[in-house]
C-alpha cells in the first residue's frame, strides 16, 4: 500500500484554461509558460495536455529537453536564454528559440553553431529592472542581433507589476517599450497572465500564460473561479489518526499551541515534506470530507494537526483537501504568507500525482 497523499490533477481543467486564454487574446499566438516541471504539475502530464499550444516556454535547458523528450516538436522557447556555451550548443540541438537579455549571450551565440537558426527573443528592460537590455540600446541591439540570425527578431519585455490593474507601472513600462522598438520590425511579447487579465493592449502577438493555466489568478484578492477558470491541481491526503486532547493540553511541536477544550485532534498524512508550507498560521483551513476545518498546532515535516470539533463523524481513512477544487490556492497561500506560485510549485516528488482527463 501507498501512502495516500496525492496530487490530484485535472487536465481537462488545463485544457479548458487554455481556451479561456484563447477567448481573452484572441488575436495573438499562446506560448503556454511550463518552467518550474509545469508549475509543480508535472511536465510529463502537463506538455502532453497543451498539445494545442502555439509555443511552449521553459526557463532552463533541461525543461527544454524534458519537453522534447515528451514529444513536443513545436515552437520551444527558452525564457533565460543560454548562460554558456554548452548550453547554447545544447539548445540548439533541441531547435529552441533563445531569448537574449544580455551581452554576453551574444558571445555565445557568435561560438554555438547554428545558434542562429531559430528565433532570436531580444528582451529589453521596460522597468522591472531584471532581466533585459536597456530600453535605449534596443536599435542597436536589435541590429546586433539580426546580425545574428536570419529569422524574426522577437521584441520582448516582462512586466513588474501587471496584477494591480490600478499600479501606472504596467502603462509605463508598456509607453517606454513602445518608443524604444518604433521602427524596429518583429512580433511583439509582453503579456504574462496578469497583463492578459488586465491590460488588453498588452497582448500583441504573442502572449506567455503561465499560472492561469493552472487555474489560479495572479491578482491578489481573486481566484481562478473569478476569471472563468479552473484549478488544475488538487492536493490531498487522509486522517491517519483522531485523537482526543484534553483541555489545555498542547498539539505539537513547541507546544505553543493549546486545546481551548477537550476536542477531537485529526492527524493528515502530509507536511512540509510534501510542499504544505509550515508558514499557514493557526486557524488556516483545510476541507475534511468536504468541508472545511482549521488547523491547530503547527505543521510538521509529515504530520498536519487539525481541529475537529465541528467534525464529529470524522475517521481515519477520511479525506482531507488542502488546496485545489473546493479550497482555493489563493486563499491558502494568503495564510502562508506566500503567494500561490510558491504552493504549486513546491509540491515535493514524494507526492504522487493522481491524473484523471475528463
Ligand atoms: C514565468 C514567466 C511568465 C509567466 O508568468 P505568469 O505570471 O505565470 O503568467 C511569462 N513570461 C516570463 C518571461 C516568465 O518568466
């Protein structure tokens, strides 16, 4: 027997997701983000279920090959661009499209043969003041890099702050973009999720989804149910035991935490270990079969300690859910401390997935 603490994900819900992108920038090309193993989802069910993708994105060269190694022969992006030679050689070999943001990837490009037989991606620096080439030196990078490579220049920049639709950033960096590529010719990439959510004359060519296919909002204070879409991955486990604690009597490590009654104490089989972030505070809920109940006492490495007093048919074997259908990412990462990035993208390998399509 296997422990029962799962992962489950939904890729009718991804596939879903993607169409809610396509309604939302129907004019532009999809290069669905899958860095991070797919945002914790696993790239090996999650590249197969974006077959109708236009483009994928990776960060790093080993997700490249992973999606290569899956079957996926269309438009490969790589967001970091190669950070040496091997890479830039091993990249080409995969035919990735390589986004450039620096200088000295233009030296690796000069020595990787062939480096130049795919799409070149000129990131410039609108003001998130990350990655990417000064705004001002756009023209002559751009030449640089036509130099280079005999197809499209793809103009891009990333935006810092597109999930406040109220923050002037977003039209700032959008205005300073604009003037620095006026002139220069190639399909145009600025859109995250949060831009394709909140600014509509950012989504140009192509657009890079990435959290909203997973069914969960960028936007602070939203979730995915509230932008029409759906949450790919649902986290559980089961009560390996229910206890009973007497009143001022403490639940856990550092026994900080006591029993304000005598109460039923439900032991899930999943902790920090597994991705559930020791940062929830007290109260944080969770659903026991289905319906909510708070935390009490801290999260440990395997063991998560839950009140149970408005669960009084709870048993062992019984389900608990601690993200996903039912119970928002959003709201559990509110309680963390985090943002819901960090929850899906934390889930460790010793959970496993559980994939249903329909
Ligand atoms: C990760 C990433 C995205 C996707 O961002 P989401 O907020 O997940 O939509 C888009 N573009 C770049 C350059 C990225 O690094």
């Amino acid at each position: 027997m296997t422990r029962n603490t799962v992962a489950r994900i939904d890729l009718s819900a991804i596939r879903e997701n993607l169409t809610r992108v396509r309604a939302l920038a129907p004019d532009s090309l999809v290069a669905c983000v899958v860095k991070a193993d797919g945002y914790g989802h696993g790239l090996q069910h999650v590249v197969p279920a974006l077959e109708g993708a236009d483009i994928l994105a990776v960060a790093t060269v080993g997700e490249a090959e992973r999606c290569r190694q899956l079957g996926w022969e269309g438009r490969l992006l790589m967001l970091e661009g190669p950070s040496n030679v091997d890479e830039c050689r091993a990249a080409v070999m995969l035919s990735c499209e390589l986004v450039i943001h620096h200088d000295s990837q233009l030296a690796l490009i000069r020595k990787a043969e062939g480096a130049s037989t795919r799409s070149l991606w000129l990131k410039l620096d609108s003001g998130m003041h990350r990655l990417g080439f000064p705004a001002s030196e756009a023209g002559h990078r751009y030449r640089e890099l036509k130099v280079l490579s005999e197809h499209s220049i793809v103009l891009m920049s990333h935006f810092a702050c597109a999930d406040n639709p109220a923050n002037p950033k977003t039209r700032q960096q959008i205005q300073v973009f604009d003037e620095a590529v006026s002139g220069l010719s190639g399909p145009v990439s600025l859109a995250n999720s949060a831009a394709i959510l909140n600014f509509t004359d950012s989504h140009r060519d192509i657009v890079r989804p990435g959290i909203m296919l997973y069914g969960v909002s960028p936007c602070p204070g939203h979730t995915g149910e509230d932008i029409g879409i759906r949450p790919v991955m649902t986290l559980q486990c089961e009560l390996i035991a229910v206890n009973t604690v007497k009143k001022g009597q403490s639940v856990g490590y550092g026994g900080e935490q006591t029993c304000a009654e005598d109460m039923s104490i439900g032991v899930a089989a999943i902790g920090y270990g597994d991705g559930y972030p020791r940062g929830l505070k007290q109260g944080a809920p969770v659903l026991v079969n289905g319906r909510r109940a708070p935390l009490l006492g801290p999260v440990s490495m395997d063991l998560t300690t839950i009140d149970l007093r408005q669960h009084p048919d709870a048993r062992v074997g019984d389900s608990v859910t601690l993200w996903g259908e039912g119970l928002p990412v959003e709201e559990v990462a509110a309680w963390a401390g985090a943002i819901p990035y960090e929850l899906i993208c934390g889930v460790t390998a010793r959970v496993r997935s559980v994939v249903s399509q329909a």
